[in-house]
C-alpha cells in the first residue's frame, strides 16, 4: 500500500482525491502469459511487465511495453466517447498491479480535474507513442528498425530476445527478420548467438 500511496501523492496534491483512489483501486496478481482483451481502467504497475499489443488473426504486432511504476489508462473505450478500439494486453512476467476501474474513472473524472488532467496527460503520451511507431513502421526500412530497437533496448550491448519476439516489437515477420539480422551481422554491425544479438561498437 506504501507503494502506491507514494504514487498517487506523486501526481495528486488533492488528499480527497488520494483518498478516494485508494478507495476505488484493486489489487490484482497475473500470471506470465495471461492475456486481457477488455478495458481495465487506470493501471499501476507494481511489479512485472505488460506488452500492448494489436493481433488481426494472423499475425501480432507489440505497440508498447510498461513494467514497474508505470502506468497507463489501456483502452480509449474507457476514457472517450463514441472511440472504442480492441486492445490486447499480455503480462510478459509475473506481474502484480493496482487498478482503478474504469467504471470509475469518469466519476472521479467529472469530480476532480486533476484526475481528468491526469486521463488527459496519459492519452496524449501514449498517442504520441503510437504515431512515433506508426510513422517509423511507414517510412524507416526494415533494418534500420531493427538496429534501432535492439540499440535501445540492449543492456551491456546485448539484448536476449528470439527472431519471433523481434519481428512482433517492429511489425514484421520471422522470416523476414531472419534475413535482416543475417544482413546486420555480415555488415559488422551485430553478432548473433542463441536467443541473443550483440551490438558491435
């Protein structure tokens, strides 16, 4: 509960307002690989990791990942009228979160501006999200996608990750993904090993 009292004080200066979060919010454990399709309201990770994502049926694309004390609002259904797209959420780990409703948040919405604010700042941050992803899936080559999402996300120059994980993070397919990374590592710019890429510097 420290956790998230610290959290809400970090964004709320209103003590009514704090007080009716933690009133309204839950406490819920997943499981690594649980998935969730329908709009969960106001999210707080405690510990763990989620992947947003899209899926046609066919083929799976990740739009985001969150993991600890972050948050995020995981549906516009839940916080814009007449808007309503599927969202698709995976726990990547074990994840423990605290979630207000979304049954709520228009009451708590309409009540305190903060916590409107607070719907606002959240939707613009991930919209802006979604377009940087858009724009980079409609104008940047393949490769060059590639390269950049392993050099933003490797630790120590290395990033463990499969070519099926990869080729969901930049939208593509494994096949695909297979060949690039075999292009990559012929220009001298990664060294591969099993379910790992290495970044030459």
């Amino acid at each position: 509960m420290k956790k998230i009292e610290d959290f809400l004080n970090s964004i709320f200066t209103n003590n009514e307002l704090i007080k009716k979060c933690l009133e309204k919010g839950l406490f819920k454990t997943y499981k690594k690989g649980d998935d969730l399709w329908d709009c969960q309201g106001l999210i707080f990770i405690i510990d763990g990791s989620i992947k947003i994502f899209i899926d046609n049926g066919i083929r799976k694309i990740d739009i985001f990942n969150l993991s600890n004390d972050e948050y995020c609002l995981l549906s516009a259904s839940c916080v814009l009228n007449n808007i309503s797209f599927d969202v698709n959420i995976e726990f990547v780990k074990n994840t423990n979160v605290w979630v207000i409703p979304s049954k709520d948040l228009e009451e708590l919405s309409e009540k305190y501006l903060e916590f409107k604010q607070l719907k606002l700042d959240i939707i613009s941050k991930r919209l802006s999200e979604i377009m940087q992803f858009l724009e980079d899936f409609a104008f940047m080559p393949l490769s060059n996608r590639v390269l950049k999402y392993i050099k933003d996300n490797a630790s120590n120059n290395e990033l463990k990750i499969t070519h099926e994980e990869l080729a969901r993070v930049v939208g593509s397919s494994r096949e695909s993904i297979s060949r690039v990374l075999k292009e990559l590592k012929n220009d001298n710019k990664i060294l591969l090993k099993r379910g790992a890429i290495i970044v030459c510097t």
